[in-house]
C-alpha cells in the first residue's frame, strides 16, 4: 500500500451490493398435490365462490384446482416453490441492484508569480466536463464501493493540456479509468485508515491493491482528519471538492520535470562531414545553444566530438523537442577522436514525436586535458538529417517563471441507487 498522503490528480469506479431476497410470506404448508387436502389452504366456502386468496402468494398455481374456487395464490415471495406441487415460480428476482451515476465536474487554477524579465504573472483559467460512472467491477481491495469514470470535456479556456488527475482523465499509457472509491475501514502496511475517499487509479503492488495518480481527498488516521478536501453523500446525491497548490519553476533550456521521450540511442562512432565548432569553459555551468529544425517521425543524428589533444573533454548532448521538454540525452557513447582524462564523446540517433525547432544543448562534463584557471574543451557538432544553426554560446540555465498554480475542483454527481 502506497502512503496515504494527498496526492496530485483525480478518478471514479464503482461496486455496489445486492439487496436480500424479500421475505417468503406464502403461507400455504406446501404439501398439496391437488386435489387440495391441506389444512391451510382448504377452502370451506360454498364450491362457488370466487372469493380472492388474500394470503400475499405471488406465484401463479398452475396445478389442477378441483376444490372449486377460482382464487389466485398473490403472495409476493421469490424463493422456489419446494412443496411438491407442479405450479412454477415465474416472478423476477430483483435482489441484485446496479447502480450507475451522472453529474458535472469544475477545474479552475490560478497561476501567480513573475515570469521571464520579471513581469507579476497572474492569470486564472477554468474547465468544465460532464460526468457519468459505472459500477467498479474489478478488485477494490474490500472498498465498501468504487464506480469507473468518464470525463467529457464541454468547456476550456485554460492553455495547454490540463493536469490528468484534477480532469479526470485516463491515466498512464494503458489509459487506466479513473475511479472514487470509499473505505469505511482500510487495514493496509502501514496502519489503520477510516472513511478514505479519494479518486484516482487502481494499481497493484505487493501489499495489494491501492489509488495512485490521485488525490485522497479525505481520511482519517487515529481520528484526526487529513486530505486535499471534503466530500458529502447523502442518498443519492454525491458532493466533492479538492484544493491543492503546486510550485512551477521553469527554465529556459533545461527542465528536471519535463520529460518527452523520443525512441533514442547512441551512436557507435563520430559522425562524418561538415559541423559547427564550439568551446565551452570546464567549470560546467554553461552551455552552447544549437537549433534545428525536425519532422515527427523522422531520424535525426547528432554527434559531438573532440578536436585537439590539449583540450579535450568529457561532452554530454542534450536534445529538446519545440515543447521545451528534454526527449533525450547521449554521454560516453563513443571513444572520442582526441581522449579526456576519463569517459568517451557523446552522440545519438533519435526519432522526435513534435515537428518543429529542436535544440543541441552541449555541456562539459569535465575531465578536461587543459588544467588552467580558465580551462575550455573545444568541440565539433555534427547532424546528419538535420541543419545545426547556432543559438548561444556559454549560455546559463536561468530561471524564467517562478510561480504557484493554485487548483480547485468541484464534482456533484447522482447515483441511480444509493451506494
């Protein structure tokens, strides 16, 4: 079991049990075999009455009925008749109930801070989608009940995608259908939980089943409360809201949490023809800055090699889609043609998922030959499926945005049965 913190994103899925079986109110001792000889059901009456049995039987009696009355059997049990008689019980059953849910869900952030040179950042965005639900019919880890999800969009004036958890979207690359799910009382690895509600994914590790890429939006640990928010049920009718902050650092080539994979790999030696030089300082701190511009689907290479024996170095490539987001990195991928102290030249083939401008970012790793006091390793960049242009030189990874983005959710949904 994962540990039960607020965490970011939400999700629905849904199991419900079955009503019991009404109770059997027949009354009939079941031993008759018509002609009619049973105590109970004996009708004294003149032979032609048409009195109605009153007795609460629903099931129809199909057998011979030679003691003259033409009353029905009308009580209302489903259990099969067992009495030896021939009349067949043919009313439903409705002891197993479903139960599917509708409604609406809210997104709404606010984004605060400063921005490249400066500028006071404060912008606000909101999103709206329609909500239906399913019963959950996989395991929940004994939930009292879980119901499946889906989100359709039907409003957006926020830029870019909006967070997976706080829409309600699938998650993961097998889609996995977010849920919200209930626990009266979860016994997991790490303790004692009560009344847990939270939304997000089902997974599975060692210790069982858990939510991942959600968020809890409310539980009690030793009956204190904690959460990212509040929910309410009563009947049918299913109230829930979330509030979370999240800080945003940006940079302007490099950032730690922006990842786009590209299918990537090194390469096993220089790449031959024409390429642009470059030096950068062995400190490491900065960077050179190349554009290209690339089609989505298509191969790319791009090596970088040492061209004096008295300044090389160790090189690393960086390579970032029109996103800004890093697809892939190359360090040590082939003997360079001038060696450093230790380690190997950088290259790789990659095949970007964006059409657009990409960029080479070379960095010095270090193991410089030069020792001095401004030690520099100098380079060449080549590309083959691509045309390098220069884009800076010993430039810094700067902060450009340095914000919180503030996010609210409001879900109401109605069950067609109370959970």
């Amino acid at each position: 079991m994962r540990t039960l913190s607020p965490l970011v994103l939400l999700a629905i899925g849904a199991l419900l049990t079955g009503c019991p079986d009404k109770t059997d109110t027949d009354t009939d001792l079941g031993t008759d075999t018509d002609p009619s000889t049973e105590t109970s059901d004996r009708d004294t009456d003149p032979e032609d009455d048409t009195d109605p049995d009153t007795e609460g039987d629903t099931d129809p009696d199909t057998d011979p009925d030679t003691d003259g009355d033409t009353d029905p059997d009308t009580d209302g049990d489903t259990d099969p008749d067992t009495d030896g008689d021939t009349d067949p019980d043919t009313d439903p059953d409705t002891s197993v109930a479903t139960s599917d849910l509708t409604g609406t869900h809210s997104y709404a952030a606010t984004l605060t801070g400063t921005g490249p040179n400066n500028e006071v950042i404060n912008s606000s965005c909101a999103a709206e989608f329609t909500v239906s639900g399913t019963e959950f019919v996989g395991d929940c880890n004994g939930c009292d009940w879980a119901f499946e999800l889906t989100a359709t969009e039907t409003s957006n004036d926020c830029d870019g995608e909006l967070p997976l958890v706080y829409s309600l979207q699938p998650v993961g690359a097998d889609n996995a259908a977010p849920v919200v799910v209930f626990w009266s009382t979860y016994i997991s690895y790490y303790g004692s939980y009560s009344d847990i509600f939270a939304t997000g994914v089902f997974a599975e590790d060692a210790y069982g089943t858990f939510i991942t890429a959600g968020t809890f939006v409310d539980y009690t640990i030793g009956g204190v409360n904690y959460g990212s928010g509040s929910f309410s049920l009563v009947d049918t009718a299913l109230d829930w809201n979330t509030a979370a902050e999240n800080d945003e650092t940006e940079f302007n080539y490099l950032n730690d949490d922006c990842v786009a994979d590209a299918l990537d790999s090194d390469l096993g030696a220089t790449l031959a023809g024409t390429g642009l030089n470059g030096t950068l300082p062995c400190d490491g701190d900065e960077f050179d800055v190349f554009e290209f511009e690339a089609t989505a689907g298509t191969p790319v290479s791009i090596s970088v090699d040492t061209v004096a024996a008295g300044s090389a170095f160790d090189s690393a490539v960086r390579i970032t889609a029109p996103s800004g987001c890093e697809i892939t990195i190359s360090d040590d991928a082939f003997d360079c043609a001038f060696a450093p102290e230790a380690y190997q030249c950088s290259g790789t083939n990659f095949t970007p998922n964006e059409t657009g401008t990409h960029r080479a970012i070379v960095q010095n790793f270090g193991s410089c030959i030069d020792s001095g006091a401004n030690a520099v390793g100098d380079y060449v960049i080549v590309a083959d499926g691509a045309s390098l242009v220069a884009a800076g030189d010993d430039v810094l990874n700067e902060v450009v945005l340095e914000a919180t983005n503030a996010i609210s959710t409001t879900t109401s949904v109605t069950f067609t049965e109370a959970p």
